[in-house]
C-alpha cells in the first residue's frame, strides 16, 4: 500500500526523486530537465522551464504509482 507521505512532492530535489524512484528518470527528460539541475528542487526547475511545477509533479506521481515492473 501506497502511502500519502511517500508521494512526489515540489520541494524535492531531482537527484533525490531520480534516485528513489529510477522509472521517473524518462518523465524528467520528457520535461527537458538537465542534469546540472538534479541538486535543485523539482519547482524550482520547472519554473525556470517555463513549466507549470504541479504538471511535473503529477507526471512523475503517476509514474510511481502506474501498476507493473519498476525500472
């Protein structure tokens, strides 16, 4: 079971979603994060993307939660 407190939330940095949770490595190069941004958190990146920060954390929400084999 999923808990609340394990979700993906804008305040966290890149390097660390990256590193708990691989399969959200494809939904950040779909977003054209670069890797020189993995210290910085998710909304702060986005912003600079010119992206809408909750489109990105819903994305990579989705893609921790989505059923089948984990990358």
């Amino acid at each position: 079971m999923f808990r609340f407190d394990q979700l993906i939330r804008p305040d966290m940095t890149v390097r660390d979603v990256k590193q708990a949770h691989p399969e959200t490595v494809a939904i950040f190069e779909q977003f054209q994060f670069r890797t020189v941004c993995d210290d910085c958190d998710i909304e702060t990146v986005a912003r600079r993307n010119g992206l809408n920060f909750m489109d990105v954390v819903d994305a990579l929400n989705e893609a921790i939660l989505r059923p089948g084999p984990k990358a």
